[in-house]
C-alpha cells in the first residue's frame, strides 16, 4: 500500500469490545511510525550475509546484525561489513556514519578496519584495498597488511567538492573514475581534471588531463558495459573486461565548459589529451559499438532536436543516424544564450536566457522567470512543445516571452534570501538589454523552486505575477512534518539537506522565519498562482493553506489549484492540461493584458463545479468559470 492510499484508509469499525488501535511513536525509534509502515516487507525480510562453502557445508555469518552493509569483493576472499548501529542517532538526522570491518569469507573472522567514516567505503575490483573520502582526501585501506594512508594528500589539487554548498560536515568529493589494471592506482577527479592516486603513498600523484587552465570539466567515460551490464540506454557493448581503466589503452573523456557550456569528448592517449568533439551542443551517450571500431554519441540544442551520430575512433567525420522531431524545422524557434551576472558577494553566476521565436530587434518583450538552483545548465537543452509538459518554456517563447534561467547559490540558514539575492541580480542583468519590459515579468517554479517563488514575491516588486508549484511556504512549521512519499521525518531535508537551515528550528527561530514566505503574507507584491496534489507526499499542502489563508486575510490576490488524488506533480493527462493552460492564461492576463476567465476573477464555487462536471464540460483557463 502506497502513502497516499494509506492516508486515505478508513479507518476500521470497531465494537466496544475490540482492542483499542493505537501507535507508540517513541523518541528513540530509529525510524519514524509512518517510514517503518512503508517498509514493513523490508524489515520484516531482513536477514545476514553468510558465505556457504559448497564442499565443506560450512556457513561462515558476514556481519553480526540484519542492518550491516556487507560488500563482497569482485576477486579474493574478504568483504566488507560496514556497521552504522553505534551512530543511529546521527542518522536520524542526516548524518550517517559507520564502523568498517573486514570480514574472512572462510571463517567469518572481522577485523576493525576503520571508525567513524562518513559512507560510502568501497572496494578496489581486486578486492585488497577499501577506498574511503574524509576530510577532503582519499584514504585507502590495504586490507592485505592492515596499513591506511592518505593518498591524496602531496596532490596540489582540492578533491572536495568547492561548489557543494550543503552545510555538511564534509564536502562530498567530485567524484571517483575507477581504478587502474591490477589495482594498480585510483582515478578521482578534482573540479576539472583527473588524477592518478597510488596506494603506495610514496608513489607521486599524478594528474592525466589539462582542463584547469580553460575551466573545462574532463570526466571518464565507460564506452562499454561492465560485464553482465547491459550498457546504458539497453544498448549491448564492446564486451570487453571493463572492471578496470587501462592506462594502456585509449581512454575517452567527457568535456564540459563551466562557463561557455560547450561539450564534447577528448581521447586520452600516451599520456597526451586530444580534444575530438568540442561544440556548442549538448552532446552525451558515447558508445562503442560491440564487434566493430564504430563509435554512437548524441548532440543536440535548444532550437535543434537531438540526434545520434555514427563515427570512427577518432570521432571525426560523424554521421547522422537519426532525424528526430523533424516538425520543428517548419516552426520559428528562438535562440539561447548565456547570460553572466555577480550576485552581491561577486560570486560569478549565469542564466540562460531563451528568445521568443519571431524576435525582432528593438521590440520590448514579456519575460518568465524560471528559477530552482542551477539553472543554466539547461541552456542547450531541447523541449518539444507539450501541453502535458505544465512548465514547458518552448510553449512559453513560441507565445512571445523571453523565458529565462538564472542560477541560485546558497548560504547556510538563508535560502530564501539567497534565492532572493541571485534571481534579482540576474534578472536586473538581463533587463539592462532593454529587449524586456520590465513591468512584465513573471516568476515560476515548482517544489523548491515554488519555494522561492512565493519567497521572493514577498520581498521584491520586481515581479508582476507569480506561479508556484507544490512549494513550501514556511520553514518553521516544516521541519516537524513527515516526508510522506519516505515516511521519514524532514529534520534531515531541512538541516543539512536542500533547505540548507544547519541547525534545529530551536537553535535560531528567527532564521526559519526570515526565510518562510508565509511570515510576509501582507508584503505580496504581485498575484499569486498556487497550484497542490491534495496527497502531495512531498511537501505538505497545508503548507500552503497557511500562506493561502494568510495572503487571503491581508487582501492579497491569490488563487490555489487543488488537484484532487496528485502527489507532488500532476500525473493524470486531464490535469496536466488544465494545469498547463491555467498557467498560461496567467501569465497571459497579467503579464500581456489578454482578458482574464472568471476562474481569475471570480472563482469557482463547489455548486457552478458540481454543476459545470454534471454539463460535462470541462473547466479549462478559456470556459465561463
């Protein structure tokens, strides 16, 4: 039984004879009442991993309780058991940790290897060393000798994530390629660059790829499946042994400008980087085909569809296999471009910034603001205009609107206000081009992004209309809610999770109330679309009763579209197309002056509802209601 239908129970008849029906929510339960009725199976079918010696019949236990996490090695005959029971209590809260141990596939023997590791701890393929990240270097652990030592550490290179802005006791690292042949060393990457680590700490760090100096993000790419894979996109591979990198061969990489947002693929070769594919295209997917030297990658943009292409090793010459959407060549389309501002610490920030199709210069324009995190990395992304797609920027530009994507960064205990500091930079960088009327620009955004949403139109009047999807609306109230579609309590999700708050609510009150829009009801600026599931799972609807209610009784103008059985996104066509055309009658009526239906105007009472469904019409933005 899902959440939804859970909540939606009745509740059983009972006689006065009958046992009373009650839960016991203690404060030491590891989990939540509600995220222990959504995995009931799961924990009623925990067991332990035990090795089963076939010729002897010996069972040899590998971990010492139902939750311990044990990893099998690919080769050898160890694992490891990673233990996190001593620190439930870190747990609860969204800071995990574990004991690790190293456990004999023969007799069960377990030998500490490590305390107090933040997950994940991960096996070489060889199977003898255990690989962790913490305090912002790469620890190995020689499971063979018991030794541990920090590679990473005579690297002149940051491998903690710099951009993560999670208020985490640790920044995550960037990321890990994989090893060398015969665990030879590992390959993990910085900001831009890949580097060679060595177990033997004595052995030099060594970096492989240049992409520092252009800011250039270079990344491994797998062009084959790992055996047993089926490779991504259920394409079959080269079928090569892919557990190990070999440096002996050649190696492809992704690219990725940070700035210019062009992408491509680079061949790493006797030591050497050659740049093979470098566009401004989104271009992603590179596979080798199983029994020939023939290469498949994917490149498209905003105003081209993507496509496959066929090629050599090399990458030269490619071939288009496809033709995707080829209904879009007879449409006008608009163009992309980026858009560089500085938010007021001078952090560098962009936006992406979409032209309405049939520009022309020297006209003024009505522009949607689209805003969530990082946003600009969708600059070369293609939407096929959908009416089941609710925020679909290509229907917004094919009506005539700039639509633009500026990026958010945070600060721990203000994400509203942080939200509030990037969007308007951004957005009063973009109307020093005079291409956007600035008495016509809508703000959108859905669950995070309607957060901000309704934030920052209680703190700025640089926005004539507002739609916000499935938001929070006050931090406060939030932090002791449950995240039903989970189960789970949202002490996580607000500390040191995408709220970014840090603290309990307790610790700095005012910080949750300086960042909840509901607090700022009376300083709405402009009107306001809110649109629910009444069993979003994800961010409580009452949530925005409460800022609904609160806008209402400061006479603010206000309308929330209650979808009845959605969760956190309408799923159901007919939904997706009232909600789809709702949003855009809003925008219309305010930021283009087209007339406004009375479901804007006047509301629609339950009885004209009861009504207007027994008619068996529908109540769409063009209908009488």
């Amino acid at each position: 039984m899902g959440i939804a239908e859970w909540l939606k129970k009745p509740a059983a008849k009972k006689s006065e004879d009958d046992p009373a029906t009650v839960e016991v929510w203690h404060w030491k339960d590891e989990s939540v009442i509600s995220e222990q009725k959504l995995n009931t199976t799961r924990d009623r079918d925990r067991n332990t991993l035990a090795a089963w010696h076939v010729a002897s019949g010996g069972l040899a236990p590998l971990a010492t309780n139902v939750k311990e996490q044990v990893r099998l090695a690919k080769r050898g005959a160890r694992a490891l058991a990673l233990d996190g029971i001593p620190y439930q209590n870190d747990a609860m809260f969204g800071r995990p940790f574990t004991d690790v141990y190293k456990v004999n596939l023969e007799t069960g023997a377990r030998e500490l290897v490590a305390k107090h590791l933040i997950p994940p701890v991960d096996f070489s393929p060889g199977g003898r060393y255990a690989l962790n990240f913490q305090d912002g270097h790469f620890q190995v652990y020689d499971l063979q000798s018991g030794a541990s030592s920090d590679i990473s550490k005579n690297a002149p290179a940051k491998f903690a994530n710099q951009e993560n802005d999670y208020p985490v006791s640790q920044k995550p690292a960037y990321g890990i390629a994989g090893w060398t042949t015969n665990d030879r060393s590992v390959i993990v990457y910085d900001a831009y660059d890949l580097w060679e680590l060595f177990p033997d700490a004595s052995a030099k760090p060594r970096r492989l790829t240049d992409g520092s100096g252009e800011e250039i993000r270079h990344r491994y790419v797998r062009t084959t499946p790992r055996p047993g894979g089926g490779g991504r996109g259920g394409r079959g591979g080269g079928g090569e042994d892919t557990e190990w990198i070999d440096l002996d061969k050649p190696v492809y990489l992704s690219l990725e400008g940070r700035w210019t947002k062009r992408r491509g693929y680079a061949r790493l070769e006797t030591g050497r980087t050659e740049r093979l594919v470098w566009l401004d295209r989104s271009v992603s997917g590179l596979e080798k085909a199983k029994n020939a030297d023939t290469f498949l990658y994917q490149a498209g943009a905003w105003d081209q569809s993507p496509n496959y292409f066929t090629t050599g090793p090399d990458l030269k010459g490619p071939k288009k296999a496809s033709d995707t959407n080829p209904f879009a060549a007879e449409y006008a389309w608009g163009r992309a471009e980026l858009v560089d501002y500085k938010n007021s610490h001078g952090e560098r920030l962009q936006g992406a910034l979409y032209y309405p199709a049939n520009y022309e210069r020297g006209e003024q324009y009505p522009m949607i603001v689209q805003i969530y995190e990082i946003m600009s990395t969708q600059l070369r992304n293609w939407t096929a205009p959908s009416e089941r797609t609710t925020y679909n920027a290509t229907v917004w530009t094919q009506n005539g609107y700039f639509v633009y994507r500026p990026d958010i960064v945070f600060r721990p205990r203000a994400p509203g206000l942080s939200a509030l500091d990037c969007v308007t930079s951004g957005v009063k960088k973009v109307l020093e081009s005079g291409m956007i009327d600035a008495k016509r620009v809508g703000l959108v955004g859905h669950s995070w992004g309607g957060y901000e949403t309704t934030f920052l139109l209680t703190q700025t009047n640089m926005f004539a209309a507002g739609v916000a999807g499935g938001p929070l609306t006050n931090l406060a109230s939030s932090y002791g809610e449950i995240y039903w579609n989970s189960g789970g309590p949202e002490t996580n999700h607000v500390e040191v999770g995408q709220e970014r708050m840090e603290v309990p609510l307790y610790e700095d009150p005012q910080a949750y109330i300086r960042n909840s829009a509901v607090y700022f009801a009376n300083k709405l600026s402009a009107p306001l679309l809110l649109s629910v599931g009444d069993h979003d799972g994800a961010s409580d609807w009452h949530q925005d009763i409460e800022l609904y209610n609160s806008a209402r009784r400061a006479g603010k103008p206000v309308v929330m579209l209650v979808y009845e059985g959605e969760n956190h996104a309408v799923a159901q066509k007919a939904n997706q197309l009232d909600y789809h055309r709702r949003i855009n009658a809003w925008f219309d009526h305010y930021l283009k002056g087209e007339p406004a239906p009375e479901w804007i105007t006047q509301g629609v009472t339950v009885l004209e509802r009861e009504r207007e469904l027994k008619r068996g019409g529908k109540d769409t933005p063009g209908a009488s209601n």
